[in-house]
C-alpha cells in the first residue's frame, strides 16, 4: 500500500531547482559550522497537525482528504495511519517524529482497554520506527481534548481527575521510553485559569510542582533518560497558562526544585502571544543553560491565535538559527508543531508545507553560520560594550565593587563619556546582506 504514489524520496537539487517536490537548501549531508545539515536541523513532523487535524474549524467541518482514514476510532485504522505517517516521514527524509498518546491510539472504554490500544499501536511504530530509521523526538500525553480536563490535569480541582492524569503521564512515560524517545515534553494544555474568583492559584501550582516531580521520579525508576521540557504558551485554552513564556517556567521550575530535570521547548507562535519575539524566548532560555528543542511555526501577525503555520520567512529562520547556533539543541530538535490551511486539503499539500520550510531553516543555518563566523554581529556588541572590558568593569561583574567605590569613581571622573549610537538601522542592513548572500 502507498499513500503517496506520486512522490518519491525528496532529493536535494540546489537554489535553481523549480520542482516544488524537491530540496533547494536542505542538503542533508551537507556541512555547515562544523556538522552536517541533518545533525544540525534534527527536523521533525509531528503526529497531531500532519495526521490527525482535518481541517475543522468554528465554522465548518473537516476538509482534509486522508484516503487512508476511514475516521473511525478503530485500532485498525490508527495501525494503518501509522503505517502511512511512516511513509511520510521516510519520503519527506525527517528524520524524527513526536506524538501525543492520543494522536496515535483511541481512547477506549476504560483506562485499561485505552492502554491497551496504545500497546498495540505502539507494536507498529516501533516496528516502523526499525524499518525506517525514523526515531521518536519526544512523546507527551494529551491532557486537554477529553472534557474530563475541563478544569486542566496536574491543577485541576478534582483530585479524581488529578488521578486519572498521573496514570495517563505514567503510561506515555513508559511508551516513550519504549520507542526509545529522545525527549517527554509537557505543554500546559488548560493547566491555568480563567478567573481568580474560583481559582486557589498556589495550591494549584504546588500540585503542579509535585506532578513533575512524581514524573521525574518515575522515570528514574523505569530508568527513562530521555530529557524533560515544558513549552512555555500565555494563552490558549485558559486566559492565564501557568508556564506562559520561559521566564515564567524558569521561575516555576527554580521554585519547585526542578532545574535540573527539565529543559524548555520554545514555540514560536507561543513566543509571539506573549509578546516577544522567537528570538527573546530562545536567548532568554538559551542563557540559562535551559534550551531544549523548538516548536518550528509562526503565527500570523494578523490574527492574534495560535494558528500554527509553517515558517517560510528567512529572516525568522536566520534568527532562530542564530541562537541554535550560539547554544546548541541536541538532544531538541527543529520540531514542525505547524498545520497546512483547511485549504491546503489534499496530501500532497503536507509535502510542500514540510519541503519549504525545511528549505527555509536551512537557509537560515546557512545565513546565520556566515554571521557567526564573520563576526558580523560579534564585532560590533563586543565594541558596544567595551567600557566592561577596563578593570572596573571586571570588578563590578566578579562581585568586588561597592557603591561607595562607584560612588567616588563617579565624582572623580565627572559627566560620564560621550554615549555611543546603538546603529539598528546598520545592522538590519548587514542582516539583510548576509540573507542575499546566503
Ligand atoms: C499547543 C502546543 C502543542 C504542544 C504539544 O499549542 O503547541 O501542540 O506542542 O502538546
Ligand atoms: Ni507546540
Ligand atoms: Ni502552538
């Protein structure tokens, strides 16, 4: 059986190419700073956009054509559309892959049959996964679709529901270490509230923090080494999300005794939500020590939701992989948490979404692997600020200074040196100069 019969393995065929079903910058062997395009990008298709969505939205039903779903809740049918996202994943050359329990198995009658159903379908893509090559970069557990988690899983106010969510973590734990994954990523999903009138903030995140910590443990115990992230999002489904923007989970994570276990998966439609660039949530992680993977997408700056569209912009692109570039992302990966339009309905439509973007994130490591290594950037902020670089300077940044000692500096040397220009303008320039070049 092909699911895709008009496409064969995606082939690299250089910037001049116009087929639409071939590589123009993604050049796998390729290598840049040091390491291949492929080691660099670690690029993966994630389970829920590419073979769950169906295109529904508030105003109208499902659009997508998946010939392959008979879009019945069937065991069957989700071993069958594992077999084919395989198909997707080997022709597309993506290396890794990432699901939510619930994308690839159907809830049964009771917890026990539901765990049973993720058994069997778990069989196929670890089958798959020794077939292709194709590894697992995180699984998580869907904790927000069912109305059971009306009120969030780990902060809910339903210790039943509390329960039931620990059992679910306990089992997606299990099957992620199965298949060998990489990373177990918690996104908040309706971990957060909608008024303070009927919410205990603090208890609730006190039972956030022993959640993870019950998760941290039990991964010791079944020996999972794979690393933990949290994805920072301010909104979307609740008004208030706990882990809104990396500060904020840093700040969570440093309270409850949890740095050491966990890392951030930075979004970029989430980074844009809570007002700041991709590039802010990323340094701000990155500085940390606490950059994990990225969820690669973009939002519309339009529309002010969570619509999850694939990157093609190379100047978001050559930002992103500046930072990558600057702090590393393995064991993470640039994972597509992005969705074609409920236009874009046909599969042959989930190839060109893929190709360009990953087309554009390999141009975005090649321009911003020519910023880094010419100093581009780094000449002028290390000029920025060279004051730092005197003697004083070094005392204030060791902990050795006093404000009395700054104090009399200050009163010695009267009006402060001349400030210097800050050259934006200048620079988005050279940016720009480095993306023709590319
Ligand atoms: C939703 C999130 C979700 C996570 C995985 O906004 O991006 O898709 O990546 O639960
Ligand atoms: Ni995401
Ligand atoms: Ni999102």
């Amino acid at each position: 059986m092909t699911a895709f019969p008009e496409v064969s393995k995606i082939q690299y065929e250089g910037p001049d190419s116009d087929n639409p079903l071939a590589f123009r910058w993604y050049n796998p062997s390729e290598v840049v700073a040091g390491k291949t395009m492929r080691e660099h990008l670690r690029f993966t298709v994630v389970y829920w956009h590419t073979f769950r969505a169906t295109g529904s939205d508030p105003f109208g039903g499902p659009t997508m054509l998946r010939g392959w779903d008979d879009g019945s809740d069937s065991v069957e049918n989700a071993c069958r559309r594992a077999r084919v996202a395989f198909e997707f994943f080997e022709k597309l050359d993506a290396p890794f892959y990432a699901f939510h329990d619930r994308d690839v198995a159907p809830e049964g009658g009771s917890l026990a049959e539901t765990n049973a159903n993720f058994d069997a379908v778990a069989k196929v893509l670890k089958e798959e996964q020794e077939r292709t090559g194709v590894k697992l970069l995180w699984g998580t557990a869907n904790m927000f679709s069912h109305p059971r988690y009306m009120h969030g899983a780990a902060t809910t106010c339903n210790l039943g529901v509390y329960t039931y969510a620990a059992a679910q973590v306990k089992k997606a734990l299990e099957v992620t270490k199965e298949l060998d994954g990489v990373n177990y990523v918690f996104w908040g999903g309706r971990e957060g509230y909608q008024t303070l009138l009927n919410t205990d903030m603090k208890r609730e995140l006190d039972h956030l923090g022993r959640f993870f910590h019950m998760a941290v443990d039990y991964a010791k115990e079944i020996g999972f080494t794979g690393q933990f992230l949290i994805e920072p999002k301010p909104k979307e489904p609740t008004k208030h999300q706990y882990d809104s923007d990396a500060a904020a989970c840093l700040n969570f994570l440093r309270s409850y005794d949890l740095t050491d276990h966990f890392k951030l998966n930075i979004e970029t439609n989430h980074a844009t939500l809570a007002g700041h660039e991709m590039m802010h949530e990323l340094e701000y992680a990155g500085m940390q020590g606490a950059l994990g993977s990225i969820d690669a997408n973009t939002g519309d700056l339009l529309l002010g939701w969570d619509t999850d569209q694939f990157a093609t912009n190379y100047y978001l692109t050559a930002q992103i992989m500046l930072v990558l570039l600057k702090y590393g992302l393995s064991p993470g990966g640039v994972n597509f948490d992005a969705k074609v339009r409920r236009e874009s309905f046909q599969p042959i439509d989930l190839f060109y979404a893929h190709i360009g973007s990953m087309d554009a994130f390999a141009k975005g490591l090649k321009i911003a692997a020519k910023i880094i290594e010419e100093g581009a950037l780094q000449h002028p902020l290390q000029q920025r600020y060279a004051s730092w670089d005197s003697e004083l300077g070094r005392r204030i940044e060791a902990g050795q200074a006093s404000l009395s000692e700054l104090a009399d500096v200050a009163l010695q040397q009267g009006e402060p040196p001349v400030n210097e220009s800050g050259r934006q303008e200048l620079l988005e320039s050279v940016f720009n100069r480095y993306i023709d070049r590319a």
